[in-house]
C-alpha cells in the first residue's frame, strides 16, 4: 500500500516529500497513517485518500514487482551493472569491482 500511496502522492507532485516522510516513519504504514502522511506533506486529502481507497495504481505496483522477481530481485537495494546483479546493501568496493571487470572487457 505504500508503494500504492506513494504514486498517488504523485498525482500532486509530492512524491518525494511523501517518500522521505514514509521513511522517516517505516513502523507507520498502514492505510490510517498513510493517509497521515499525506496531510503532514500537505496534499490535498480527500484526493489522495480517494486515490488509495480505489487501488488506483495497485497493477502499476504488480507490475513493478513481476519485474523485479523476474530479473531476480528478492529485496532492496537491488542494483544492476551491465546486467549483473548486486544484491542488498554493498560496499563502495563490490560496485568498483563490477564496474572495473565490466570496463576491462571492452
């Protein structure tokens, strides 16, 4: 639902404060507090609660997550360099490797 909520915050051009908000605030998630959130960002509520409350961009979500299972994403960060995958959180040094091995084959 955040994900839901966060492109409906969109809509109003405050997708970024709202994302920073939902963040700040990952044990607050539900459609209550999400909703919340949206009032504390200043967007217009009964917008936004109507965007969340139809499921607006629910296949957008679907769609989002069918591609990252497809390319092999169990979880975030996910990064990809060339095609090659670094999963979860990595050193400044994992993303040099990759980048100096795939600039080495050129």
């Amino acid at each position: 639902m955040a994900a839901e909520a966060g492109q409906c915050a969109n809509e109003q051009g405050k997708f970024w404060p709202y994302h920073d908000r939902l963040f700040a605030n990952q044990q607050r998630l539900t459609v209550p507090d999400l909703k919340q959130h949206a009032v504390e960002v200043g967007l217009d509520a009964a917008r936004f609660d109507a965007c969340v409350d139809s499921h607006k961009y629910a296949s957008v979500v679907e769609a989002d997550i069918k591609m990252g299972n497809d390319a092999g994403v169990n979880g975030t960060p996910a990064f990809f360099i060339n095609g090659r995958m670094i999963s979860g959180a990595q050193p400044f040094e994992a993303f040099k490797r990759i980048i100096d091995e795939e600039l080495a084959k050129k």
